[in-house]
C-alpha cells in the first residue's frame, strides 16, 4: 500500500509540474485502513463526504471491498473504484459497475501455476491461505484447478488475517511432504511462512499469488531463506 501511494504521488507531482489535466491540478488524499473492512467503509465515507473525489484507487483486500459493495458506498455516491487489489471471484464477478479493475483474477493466477508445475511432477499439492474471503476464494480456485489438471489437494492450511500466526499450518503442510505448496497469502505471513518452511527441511516448491512482495520478503528473512520462492506477476 504505501509503496502504490508512493509511485502515484510521484506521477501525481509531475503531472502537476507539467500544467497538470487541463489545467486542473491532481491532488492525492490517503488514509490507512489497518488492512479492516469496517475501517475501509468508514474511510471511504469520510473522504466522500470531506473532498468529493473524482475517484478512488489502490484499495487493498478481497473483504474490505466486498464491504464497500455490500454496504453501497460506490452506488450511493457514483464515484468509481479503480486498480484496487484484490483477484477475487466474488469481486471480479459482483457486475458492480463502479469497479474497474486492472488485474488478473487470483484463479486466473492460480490456473497460470498449477498449467505450469502439475505437467513437471508437481501433483502433490498443498495450500496456505489467509482465513478470510481472499484466502477462501483461493483455497477454492486451488481445488478445482489442481483437480482439472492432474493434480491432487494433500493438505491445506489457514493463518489469521493480520498476523503471521503459520506455525499450524507449517506442521499441517510439512507433514503431508507435498511437491508444490501454492500459498494464498500476504507478504508478512508469506515471509514467515517461508522461512518455517525451509527450517523443517522439507524441499517442496513454494508458490506465492502476486500479493507478495519480494523485495520485502527478502528484506524480512534474507536472500538465503527466501531463495527458490516463486511469485506469479
């Protein structure tokens, strides 16, 4: 998140710098949500009600904005969502027509991963997934997807939203010796994850949906623990 706020703020400033749209000057106003979904609505509506913008952008996570459309935020004030973070099924689908996404679908990602290892051996498949909408839609995807190409759903395992509390899930994962373990995760848990991972001694592939950062993760556990990670883009 303050990675995008960063590199919009910059494009924001030379677009000023150059006359800015038309004349118009663009200004960017952010708040942080904390990753909530109620925090999300309530930010949402103040900034409506506090500056009218023209848009919104960059808003993060599968359950913060299916808050947003269960509550009928963007109906009400007809102000657009667009390059928000999440490749869920329910948002991707929800036929909102005030979201514009700009993504692949996470079972589109999941399809791309599964196409390219279950074909290489990898058919002994597991899943660490965040225990929320974002990793239920993944977990979900995972089955059905494995099960078309080949592939067989060993193990699977949740984290809380939030938190990087895996050490269930590494025990429930190492002990069913899967060849891939696609990881329906964020960057911290991911990290964490990881770096657990690699400690029990086991050498499957791990996998990360394109909600990871690397940079950070390598920044998080170092280059030596976070080698062989994959991560779809």
């Amino acid at each position: 998140g303050t990675h995008l706020r960063a590199g919009a703020q910059l494009y924001f400033d030379a677009v000023n710098a150059a006359g800015g749209v038309h004349g118009h000057k663009l200004r960017l106003v952010s708040q942080d949500d904390g990753y909530k979904a109620a925090e999300t609505v309530r930010l949402v509506q103040a900034i409506i009600k506090e500056n009218q913008p023209i848009a919104f952008f960059g808003l993060v996570g599968t359950g913060n904005i299916e808050a947003l459309l269960k509550d009928r935020v963007l109906d009400a004030s007809a102000i657009p969502l667009v390059a928000f973070r999440s490749g869920s099924s329910s948002v991707a689908g929800s036929g909102n027509p005030w979201l514009f996404s700009t993504r692949a679908t996470y079972a589109d990602e999941i399809a791309k991963i599964l196409q390219q290892y279950v074909p290489l051996g990898y058919k002994r498949v597991a899943v660490l997934y965040q225990d929320d909408a974002f990793g239920l839609d993944g977990l979900a995807a995972a089955k059905a997807i494995a099960r078309e190409n080949g592939g067989e759903l060993v193990a699977k395992a949740a984290y809380e939203k939030n938190t990087t509390k895996v050490e269930g899930a590494v025990k429930a994962i190492a002990a069913a010796s899967p060849g891939l373990v696609l990881m329906v995760s964020n960057t911290a848990a991911s990290a964490e994850f990881v770096r657990q991972f690699k400690a029990t001694g086991k050498s499957a592939q791990l996998v990360s949906l394109s909600t990871t950062d690397a940079q950070q993760v390598v920044d998080k556990i170092g280059s030596e623990a976070a080698h062989g990670l994959a991560i779809t883009q």
